[in-house]
C-alpha cells in the first residue's frame, strides 16, 4: 500500500476513531448506564457527570502515559540492568553509571554541555532582550522581529546546513568560499582592525560576562552576606554553591582574557573551524543561539510591553537616562519572564541533538550528552549505559520540572 | 516611549543601525544557503556567493575547446563561445595553467604546427590549422574575465524532479508529508478533549492532573526512545509509520493539552454556564460553544506541531527509518547527503532549501498564531 493513501486511512480512521469514541461512549454513558430517566434519575445524572471527565480525558492519558510516563520509569529499569547474551536482561546495580563514569567521552559530553548550559541560554535571551528592546522604537520593528525570528522555522539540520557554508574551509591559495574564513583572512597581523575586533571586543565581552556573573551572584549572596531579613540554612548552602560556581566562572573568564591578549594568531591561514578543540563548541553553539534568540525575543518583546508606562513616565521626570530606564526599571518588572525564557532555553539546549549530529557527530570533542545517548543506543547497542546517560538528562531536567510544577501550582490556587 | 516628555531621543539613529546590523547578522547565514542554491558547482568552488551577486572579475576553470571542424580554403578552423552566453569580458587569457595570463583579448597565438587561436574579448574564440586536427587532443583555454552574475534552476530541477537521482528529494518530500499530516491532526483532537474535561469540568484529582501535565512538559523525549521502541516491537509496530505518527502524538499532547487548557480557561464563564442552564450536555457545549471559540489556539499548536514534527530528526531516526531506506525523510536525506556530498554545496544548498521552504512559507502565513501560541505556552 502507498504510504501516502495509508497516511490518508490513518487520518480518517484516527479522527474518525476519536471523534466516534468520544460520540459513542458519551452516548452509552447517558442512555444506557446511567439513564437520567425513571426512579434514579437525579443520582444516575450525578453518577453520570462523575465519569464523564474520565471518558474526556482517557485517550489523552493513555498516550501520556504510554509514551512518556512509562518510559521514564523504564528507563530507570533499563539503566539499572544489562543485555544477556541469548536475550533477557540480569539486574547489574549501577554498574552502568560506573562504566559510564569510567569512559572520557562521558565527561567530555558532560562538560561541553555545562558550556551549552551556560552560553546558549545567556547569549539568546541577551540578544533577544536588545531586539525586542530596539524592535520596540522603530517603526519597520516589526520587520525586523519576523526576520530575526524566522529561523525558528528552520529545523535543526537545515540550519546545521546553512551554518556548515558559514564555516567551510577551502585550501590556502584558493578563494574561500565560506564567510567565517573570508573575514578571517582579511585581517593582518599588526592591524588596527585585527587589534580591535580579535583582541579588543573578546576581552571586553569576556570582561563583561565576568562582571554580569559577579554581580547576578552578588544580588543572590547579598541577603545571605548581610545577614538581613530571614535567611534558611538551605538558601545559604545554595548561596555558596551559586557562589563557588560563580568564582570558578570568573577565574576561567580572567585566564581567557590573558590567554586572548597573549594569543599570537595564525593570520593568514584558511582555518577549519569545527575540529579546533574547545572552540569548535562555541561555533555550533552559535547555530542554537541564532534559532532560539528569535523565541527570546518575541517573548520578552510581549513583557517589554506590559511594563507600566507610568513607571517609565516617573522615571523619565525624575531625569533617568534612557539606559537607566531599560536596566532599573524594564528589566527588574521583566525579571520573571527572564527567568521562564531561560529556562526554557536551558530545556532546549539539554535536549540539542541534531545540530552536534548534523555537524560532527561528537568528534573533534564536540561530544554533548543527547549524541552520546544515541551513539550508546544505536550505535554501541549499549542500552545500560544509554539508559544511564539519558537518566543524567532527566536528571538535569528535574530541578526545572519541580520549579515548573510548583510556580503552576502556585498560580492555580 | 521616550517621546511622552516631548524630547526626541539622540539614540534614534544608533538604534536604527544596530538593529539593521542585527538583522542583517541573522539573515545572512540563510541568505548565503539560498543564493548557493541557485549557483552551479563550478560557481560555488570558485567564488564565495556573496560576490555573485555583482560582476566580479575571477580566473575560470580550464576550458577545452570542442566544436564542429569547418574546412575553408584548406584552412580548418573550429569557432565559437567559450562561456556558451553573452556578457562576459575577457581580461586576458593563457593555453598553460602556469600562465594563465599570457595574452591579451583578440590577440592570436601559435600554437605550433601552424595551429593559431584567437580569443576575443566577449569569448568568441577562432582556432585554425592548416590540415585536419584528428584525434588530437584540442587545447585548452584559461582565461580571466568580468562575469556578471548567472544563476540557474538547474540544482532544483534536479534534485525535485529527476526520478533517477540517487540525491533526490522527491520521495523524501513526501515521506515527510506523510509523517507530517497525521501527526498533526490526531494529538490536537485528543488534547482538545482533555483540554477541556481539565479546564471546565469539576472532577477529585483534576489539580494533580494538570501538575502532572506540566511535569511532562519539560520531560526529554530522549528517555521514550528505547523503551518505545521495545513496545513497538513487541506489539508488532516496529519500525513503522504508524509507530512515528504514535510517538508524535504522544510527544506532542502534554504542550497540547497545556496550550488549549490555557486558552479554554480564558473563555467566558457566562456562555458555557448559559448553556448548561439551556440543557446542553457537555459534549454539545464542547462540539459547539468550546472548540469553535477555541480556533485561535488550535490553529497555535498545530503550526507548532507541524513545524516540530516536519523538522524533526530524532524520532523518525528512531521509530521510523530501517536499513531499506524507502521512508526516508528529508532531514535525514540531508544529513545522508552531508556526509556522501560534503562538498558538493548545489545539491546541499539545494536540497536543505527544499526542506526548509514549506515550514517558512507556514511561518510567514501564521506567524500571529504562532507569536500567540508562543506567549500562552510560557509566559505567566
């Protein structure tokens, strides 16, 4: 059978099926079980609007429960066991997590996507945040947004494609034909233009990515230093943990500054971007940040809006600045979305598997946790140790699930 | 808004700048991929895309002179046009890769054995010799000309429409449509349903449920695979459509269920409890009243959906695609291509353009309800 007729049956009896079901057992409910007719009429319609949400519902939770409640439990199962030879699986422990802990590739997947977790959430919502500000002003902004946010409709690999041009390498000699290395060879050595835009803006947007992260972590630590207001036990140990994190942060921010000024650069050789270690993971992580800044931006734009004009008004009598105004009086009223727009960025990047599949498939160290999932599953035919990977995913993921659950919980009542 | 005091702000004209500058950031990367998509192979290797959109002066590959032998007077002479088009100036021309420059336009040059070429400045070229050429091998010419910008449809007929072209994207196109339809329309029927046995009827555990829903939501997919996979097995799915149109349901429900459980809590209290005064069973009120006034939602989860499940690798990696390759589908058609065809950017270009298009013609034309989706799905 052609699969596009066996698509076409497959709509008509899945639409069919549901709507007949839902016709079908509504039918049943009120005319055969529980008739709202004769001597029990009143408690039959009770009994009947009882069931009904379930009749709703149960499609919807079978699926949801099939297809992503069970296997997280599964999973759990699988990451516990190991394959017999001749079939069957034996309960191993956590072996799987030892030998997972034992591999580099492990760890270097767990680090790169530490990386991911860092930039890719704090560059979009930054460049989202200037858009949606700038958009704001222009008259031709709204333009400007659907270009900036059209690359949210580009999947993963076409823009693994599209970026693939941007860092192609041809031999020295040759013209290239990718733009990255067409930049790169039109600076010299000892220029002005090299000097300011390879030394220059790396330094200040590392400086400045220090000084960001020293003051977030400032208006965190400061209840906790100052010892004002009540301070619970567990808010001082996420304090220091946020704080650790944040000086180790700033030591490796002030060593890229010195290793960037004291960088002598190859100038004039074509370079192949994607297998430069460590650095190759920036340029992919360029590709999320410019497909998730259009997302960033439309939502911030929609906050931006909703701040109060009269708080703007007030500010603007009281003599602030345009930038004061954006920094101390939009930014803290948008703070909440800032923070639903990163995380769900940060939910993005945990999940990013096509792009590092499409462009290196983990090597030159590019490695991240999903592809090293899939190359365990699919590739190694390792399920223990990919089940194990994927619970590190999950495990990733929790502290956001709870706090999304929680702030919707909190609204609900 | 800095405009209400009645001061025109100094900042206008950075502001315009850098958001053109940001623009222009963000599109050029996607502008690149489309102009190279219409550029032949040779074009491409030679010369960044950025320059053909200009006449650009660059040195041509190596072409071999070949043409109809025409005797007149004892004199044998082939003629013709280098490029085979007009507007191109040759700045100067060579017969040796070591000196691709040596001659100027209209000069003529011996070429030993009494053979003499001629090459003009628009690319007619005369070569003559005073007995037949045979089976030898006629010279080459290189040259170094101002060409103005050439594009051509050629990569797309070829990749959409050649039944023979081991490249082609035709069967992909459509094995993506296929994955893509049924996959769409199913999950909205059933979240609508759910959506509103959780937003407008009175149940114990309705709370919880809806918790659970947004607990869901952030669940990675990841975890499904092997497990899901086994199930297919074991029930005798496997690697199939069915299995892929099932996943994406399933994948796809609990942003279903939360978007349109968001938009029906939003309706008006006053017109469904009117019409439960009037009689209406729950499921008229939700077949007349609550899906009709639901479309706007509706409409923001199926593009979401559509885009997702269109551009979607993964699943269909997972659920879908076996060792026969006959349902393949186009992303990974093209990241097959990526590492057969690596260099070959007219049939990447080409064929990423194709997969890419219908999703951006879906954004363009929907961008308000996906804008509206995006805002119901994650700001509070």
């Amino acid at each position: 059978m052609h699969p596009a007729l066996q698509g076409l049956i497959t709509i008509v009896v899945g639409v069919g099926g549901c709507i007949a079901y839902y016709y079908f057992s509504n039918l049943f409910l009120d005319k055969v079980l529980f008739p709202a007719k004769g001597a029990m009429a009143g408690r039959n319609i009770n009994r009947a609007n009882m069931v009904r949400p379930w009749l709703f519902l149960m499609p919807a939770l079978v699926a949801l429960g099939l297809y992503l409640a069970y296997p997280v439990f599964a999973t759990i199962h699988l990451s516990l066991t190991q394959r017999v030879a001749g079939g069957g699986f034996e309960f191993v422990g956590f072996e799987n997590y030892v030998k997972m802990s034992g591999e580099p590739k492990f760890w270097e997947a767990l680090t790169n996507n530490l990386f991911w977790l860092i930039v890719v959430p704090a560059a979009s919502t930054a460049f989202g945040l200037l858009a949606a500000q700038l958009s704001d002003r222009i008259k031709w902004g709204n333009v400007a947004k659907s270009l900036i946010f059209m690359p949210m409709a580009i999947s993963f690999v076409g823009a693994a494609v599209i970026w693939k041009l941007v860092y192609d390498t041809r031999p020295a000699g040759q013209e290239q034909i990718g733009v990255m290395n067409a930049v790169w060879l039109s600076f010299d050595e000892g220029s002005i233009w090299s000097f300011l835009f390879l030394k220059l803006v790396p330094i200040l947007l590392v400086a400045g990515f220090a000084v960001a992260i020293a003051l977030m972590t400032w208006a965190l630590a400061k209840p906790v230093v100052q010892r004002n207001g009540p301070v619970s036990g567990w808010r001082t140990a996420a304090a220091v943990l946020v704080g650790a994190g944040a000086v180790w942060l700033i030591y490796k921010s002030i060593f890229g500054i010195l290793g960037i000024a004291t960088a002598s650069l190859p100038y004039g050789e074509p370079q192949t971007w994607l297998t430069m270690p460590f650095w190759n993971n920036f340029f992919l992580m360029a590709v999320l940040v410019w497909i998730q800044t259009g997302f960033a931006m439309v939502i911030l734009s929609a906050a931006l809006r909703g701040v109060p004009e009269d708080t703007i008004e007030a500010a603007i009598v009281d003599g602030a600045n345009p930038f004061q105004i954006f920094f101390q009086i939009k930014v803290p009223q948008i703070m909440g979305t800032i923070v639903v727009v990163w995380t769900t960025i940060t939910i993005v990047v945990l999940k990013v598997f096509d792009i590092v599949y499409a462009m290196t498939n983990g090597q030159w160290e590019t490695q991240v946790l999903a592809n090293y999932m899939y190359d365990k599953l699919f590739r190694a035919n390792d399920w223990g140790v990919g089940s194990a990977a994927a619970m590190v995913i999950m495990l990733l993921v929790t502290p956001i699930l709870v706090w999304n659950v929680y702030n919707a919980r909190k609204e609900m009542r | 808004m800095d405009n209400i005091v009645g001061k025109k702000s100094g900042l206008t004209w950075a502001v315009h700048i850098s958001m053109a500058l940001l623009v222009a950031l963000w599109l050029f990367p996607t502008v690149g991929l489309f102009v190279s998509s219409f550029r032949t192979s040779d074009q491409i290797a030679t010369s960044g895309w950025w320059s053909s959109l200009g006449t650009q002066e660059r040195q041509n590959p190596a072409i071999r002179i070949e043409g109809d032998v025409v005797e007149v007077d004892g004199q044998f002479t082939i003629s013709g046009n280098l490029f085979g088009r007009t507007g191109v100036t040759v700045g100067a021309w060579g017969t040796n890769s070591r000196e691709p420059q040596a001659y100027g336009p209209g000069e003529t040059v011996d070429l030993g054995e009494g053979q003499a070429l001629t090459v003009r400045e628009n690319g007619d070229y005369t070569l003559a010799a005073p007995s037949d050429f045979g089976d030898q091998r006629l010279p080459r010419v290189f040259t170094t000309a101002e060409t103005p910008p050439e594009f051509t449809l050629n990569n797309y007929s070829a990749i959409l429409f050649d039944q023979r072209n081991v490249d082609g994207m035709a069967k992909a196109f459509f094995n993506t449509l296929t994955v893509t339809i049924p996959a769409t329309i199913i999950p909205i029927l059933v979240a609508a349903f759910a959506a509103y046995a959780l937003a407008w009827m009175d149940f114990p555990g309705r709370a919880l449920l809806i918790a659970a829903i947004v607990g869901l939501l952030v669940v990675p997919l990841q975890l499904a695979l092997i497990p899901l996979l086994k199930l297919h097995n074991d029930i005798g799915i496997g690697k199939s459509y069915l299995g892929v149109w099932l996943a994406h349901t399933g994948f796809g429900l609990p942003l279903a269920i939360y978007l349109l459980r968001n938009y029906m809590v939003g309706l008006p209290r006053d017109i469904i409890e009117n019409a439960k005064v009037d009689g209406a069973t729950d499921f008229q009120i939700f077949t007349k009243i609550v899906l009709p006034l639901s479309f706007p939602a509706l409409a923001s989860f199926a593009i979401f959906q559509f885009l997702w499940t269109w551009n979607d690798l993964l699943v269909a990696l997972v659920f879908l695609l076996d060792s026969s390759g006959e349902t393949t589908v186009m992303t990974k058609q093209i990241v097959e291509l990526m590492g057969t065809r690596g260099g070959n950017w007219e049939i990447l270009a080409t064929a990423a353009f194709v997969s890419i298009a219908v999703p951006l013609a879906v954004f363009f034309a929907m961008q308000r309800y996906l804008v509206r989706g995006l805002l119901a799905g994650s700001v509070k």
